[in-house]
C-alpha cells in the first residue's frame, strides 16, 4: 500500500496481495487508466493479432541477424522470442531473431512498463517505441523530416563488449532528423541508465518509462524512478510531440560480436521472455472511463489520506488529499466521526478503475466542541459487490 506522509491507522485490512507494478502516483486532480491496446499479460497460447505484429513492418533487421515470424511464441504466461540458426542464409543474414510490434501507432503521453527477462547470449533484449519519418512542417515548401525513438531498455544478456548493457537498465531519446537535401540525418540523442541488482538474463525485472510530455520523460527500474531526461530542443521546441508505436525485439548490433552458433542452439540461453507489458494514460479523476476486464490485479483495492488538516476546531471545512487504486469501479465514503462511532456528516465520490489523487473540501455543518474527538475516515466501497475493500483513518480533534 502506498504510505502516506501523514500517519493513519488500518480499521479494516482486506487488501488483495498483488506482485504487480503500478505507475508512480499521478498529478493532482488525474488518474491512471489502462491502455487496452497496447497492455497484454501473455496469458495464452498464441500472440494476439489483434494488438501485435509478430514481425517489424518495414525492416527485416540488422545483419547478421533476421526477424523470423517464427522466433515468437506465447506460452506459460510469456512472450517468447527465440534466436537462432538460419537454416540457409538469406543474403547477407546468417541467423535469425525476432520482432513483435504494437498493430496501433496511437501510442501517445503515458506511463509504459514491461517485465522481461533477457536472454544469455549477445543478442538485444529490447523494450521501445518509434516512430516514422514525416515532414517536420506542412507546408510545400519544406522538405525535411523528422522521428523520434524511445528506447525505454535495451540490455544484452551475454557476451556484451559493455557490462552495462548486461548489468543495467539503457535508455535514450533519439530526435532524427533530415534537412531537405541531405543525404544523412542528423541523430540528436540523449540517454539514461542505472545498474540493477542482478543481471538481466538472471531474473525479470521491470522497465518503465513516464512519457510525461513533448520534451521530458522519466525512467523507472524494478519501479523506483532513477533518472529524467529532457529531449534537445536545438531543432524543435517540441522534439517528441508524435504518438509513436511499441517493440519489442531481439537483434544483433553493429558494435559487438554476433553470438556463437553454439550459443544460438542452446536452449536454456537463447531465449528472451516478456511476462507482461503494460500500458497506461492520464485522465481526469473522475471521468469515467470504459476499462478492460483484467485478467490480474493491477491496481490493488486501496486508499489513502494526505495533507489533512491537523484539527478542525476554527475551521468551517475540513481540506485533505487523498489517493486511491482500484481494480472495479468504486466508491469513495468520507465521514467525520464523533467519538468511537457517531457519523456526524458523510461526502461521497467516486473512485473509478485506475489510481488516481485529488484534493478535497469538506464544509462542516456542525461546530466542532473542543471536549469531543473527531476522526476522518475513507472508506473505499467496490461498487459491484457492495463491500468495503479499504479503511484508512486520521484524528482530525488534535
């Protein structure tokens, strides 16, 4: 449960127990929903063709190694993307990895996260969105052109000429753009990185990026926030302001040795697994929002208090903030309590799939005596079932 800065008592704990990551808290007044098409927990048999690719539309990748449709598969509750041995070279490619890409484009401000394990050998494990060239103004009389690439994490498990990329989390903005006439682009780039507790072949870990808006995003690992960067604004003030599409892919790279055939053919190695990725956009607190049928627990049940005022003797309201995650459509109760159990005045609001903080104003109609106590309570209702799932309180007669 998130711990608020202000200290508050459990009167009921029925919170479900969830391994699961979720978005770091949201702006004030927003809240974080799901985004259906481009979240999947791989909980099947086989890749959904409704939201993925199992291919990169328009690259067959980098030499010596090319995307093979048949490097993918979903099983045990993973993406699975296998590398290998070309039976029989096709050009200049030797041996094969694999791409699974987002169908839509719409990828747009958001918080994105997966959890992956890398392979063991000298092949990426990547996580990242792109998008395409397009002219950098529409108009007739200019020709150049422009894409944005964020590589939220590329890690190579085994046989990396960096210890980084095997040890760490690798991430970078990448502004490409082409005057009219050049004949190469000019590549403005600037990174992140931080070092994880073990290495990436060895365990999952979690990778996230909050794209927060056309000029900054910030970079998580294994949910604990490390480091922003602010994209270069030399070119365009607004350097990353186009929705892009999601990757994830397994490819060699120009800066290092290809794997070895016998590291290709070894199972237990040669395979990079995605557990899930998820995706998530920002939306007023209280819109309602059409949310998908989760088959996990993303946001636990709970809630929170925040900034509450220390007493309500000489005050005609009661101020505080307040947090709240939800997996089901909810309802927030408000009461100020006299005493043990005296409900002097209630609010309600609701509290919709999704985590989400707001402030909030309690006018009291009541005087407050000061030879009495009073408590605020939050009480967290799933709307469903009829039941409280939550209880937080704070002593509001101090």
């Amino acid at each position: 449960m998130r711990i608020p800065t202000l200290l508050f008592s459990l009167l009921l704990l029925t919170i479900v127990s969830t391994s699961t990551a979720i978005p770091p808290d949201p702006p004030m007044g927003y809240r974080w929903v799901l985004q259906e098409e481009f979240s999947d927990e791989f909980n099947g048999n086989k890749l959904d063709t409704k939201k993925w690719n199992d291919y990169y539309p328009g690259w067959e990748g980098r030499s010596p190694a090319r995307f093979e449709k048949s490097a993918v598969s979903v099983s045990n509750g993973n993406l699975a993307i296998k590398s290998g041995v070309l039976d029989k070279p096709k050009g200049r490619y030797t041996i094969f990895g694999g791409a699974v890409t987002s169908k839509s484009h719409d990828a747009h401000f958001g918080y994105y996260e997966c959890r992956a394990k890398a392979s063991k050998i000298a092949m990426s494990t990547t996580f990242w969105m792109s998008n395409g060239k397009v002219p950098f103004l529409p108009t007739d009389s200019n020709d150049d052109q422009y894409s944005q690439e964020l590589d939220i994490q590329e890690a190579v498990g085994g046989g990396t000429v960096y210890d980084k990329f095997r040890k760490g989390m690798n991430s970078n903005t990448h502004y490409r753009y082409i005057k009219s006439g050049a004949r190469r682009e000019t590549f403005i780039s600037k990174g992140a990185g931080t070092t994880l507790n073990s290495e990436v072949s060895d365990e999952y870990h979690t990778y996230a990026a909050w794209w927060k808006n056309a000029e900054e995003v910030f970079f998580y690992a294994d949910n604990r926030f490390f480091e922003s960067v602010k994209i270069s604004k030399e070119i365009s003030e607004t350097p990353f302001d186009r929705p892009m599409h999601i990757n994830m892919v397994t490819e060699t790279y120009n800066w290092q040795p290809a794997p070895s055939n016998e590291d290709l053919l070894n199972d237990d190695i040669n395979t990079a697994y995605y557990d899930w990725v998820r995706s998530y956009k920002l939306v007023p607190v209280n819109e309602e929002y059409d949310h998908p049928k989760t088959e996990v627990t993303i946001f636990p049940n709970e809630v929170s208090l925040d900034h509450v005022d220390h007493s309500i003797f000489g005050s005609e309201s009661l101020n505080f903030n307040y947090q709240f995650s939800c997996n089901e459509n909810c309802l927030l109760r408000f009461s100020i309590i006299e005493g043990k159990e005296k409900v002097l005045q209630t609010k309600e609001v609701n509290a919709f799939f999704g985590l989400g903080k707001n402030d909030i104003k309690i006018h009291l109609n009541f005087k407050p005596e000061k030879e009495k106590s009073y408590k605020l309570t939050a009480e967290l209702i799933a709307i469903e079932s009829d039941k409280t799932v939550d209880v937080v309180t704070f002593d509001v007669s101090r």
